[in-house]
C-alpha cells in the first residue's frame, strides 16, 4: 500500500478512471448520462494536485489538494484545501481516509504554503481533527466569485471550516482567521474546494 501524488491531469489514466468513479459513487451525478468517466474534476488555475492511496493496482482513497493565492486582513497567503475526499465504499473503517488525510496536511506543509482552510460537514469535524486538523472558530470560507459568493454558512448547509496553519506568518496571524469571514474566491467550478 502506497501513497502516491499527481497533477490531476498528468494522473495515469487507470488511477484516474478508478478515482473518477470513486467520486461518482460518494457524490452520483444527476444525469448518470453526463458522466464522463476519467473526466478531470477542479479548475486547472486551482493546481489540482490528485493523493491517492493505492494497493496493488487499486485506489482505496482519494483526493484533491487546490491551492491559490489569498489576501486576508490586509495579508497575502498561500493557501490550500483539500477537496473531493473519498474512500472507496468496501475500503472504509480501517483508517486509509485518515491516513491519507494526514498525508496531505505534511504534503501541503512541504509544498510552501502558508495554511490550509477547507470545510467538511460538522460530523466529520472529529474525523479531520484525528488527522491533524483544526477547527477555526466561527470562520466561514466565502467561495465562488467576488460576483456570486457562494458562502459556507448559507443556511441548511451545516458546514465547520478546519484549518492547519504552516508558515510563521500564517501561525503569527491565526488569530485574525478566527471569527471572520475569509475570502477564498476558488470560482464557479470549485466554489469551495
């Protein structure tokens, strides 16, 4: 058992196709029809970086880490999230999404960025937090565009922003992502990564 990582679009296509319908099993399209298995996921400006755990040949885990530029209080930061998190529906209970999830929290801190921020639903909050994440309290991502905010304390949506912080600038400032609302501004194809 291996943890490997690839651009999305440089992902060997037979890892692809078995992530594609990993995700297609977590979240079913509307239109089965419109699937396109192996089809790339994120917007490319994001930098889609694709973590899979995989044993002999098969992927057991998956998912996206995105990163962008952010200005937050006055400060630009390097950020990531993770995005489209998934374990394989026989595979889970036996640790391969924690795992991997831990993973991507020291990938992301090797890879020079200042934190990371995404939400997960408020069950999951404990499964993050095993796997080295934080809560940020009261913060809420604000996704999409300047021009359709797509907010993570929209009502019904249940959401807690997490949060690992990597660089000394970001550590030093953490207090300013509590209780604040950050604008992350990912797009229209990954409103809140």
């Amino acid at each position: 058992m291996q943890i490997v990582s690839y651009p999305e679009a440089a992902t060997p296509p037979e890892l692809r196709a078995q992530v594609s319908a990993l995700q297609h099993q977590a979240w079913p399209a509307e239109d089965p029809s419109a699937a396109v298995e192996g089809a790339l996921t994120h917007d490319p400006g994001l930098r889609p970086l694709s973590v899979l755990l995989v044993d002999d040949g098969a992927v057991l885990a998956a998912l996206d880490i995105l990163s962008k530029e952010i200005v937050h209080a006055g400060r630009r930061y390097r950020a990531g999230g993770l995005s489209t998190v998934v374990t394989h529906r026989e595979a889970r209970g036996r640790g391969h999404g924690r795992r991997l999830v831990t993973a991507a929290r020291e990938s992301m801190a090797a890879m020079d960025l200042d934190l990371g921020l995404f939400t997960c639903d408020r069950p999951l909050q404990g499964f993050y937090e095993s796997a080295g994440w934080h809560p940020l309290p009261g913060a809420v991502l604000v996704g999409g565009t300047p021009q359709a905010p797509f907010p993570s304390d929209q009502p019904g949506f249940g959401k807690v922003t997490m949060a690992g912080f990597f660089s000394v600038e970001a550590r030093r400032h953490r207090s300013s992502f509590q209780h604040s609302r950050i604008e992350l501004y990912p797009g229209e194809i990954d409103k809140l990564w």
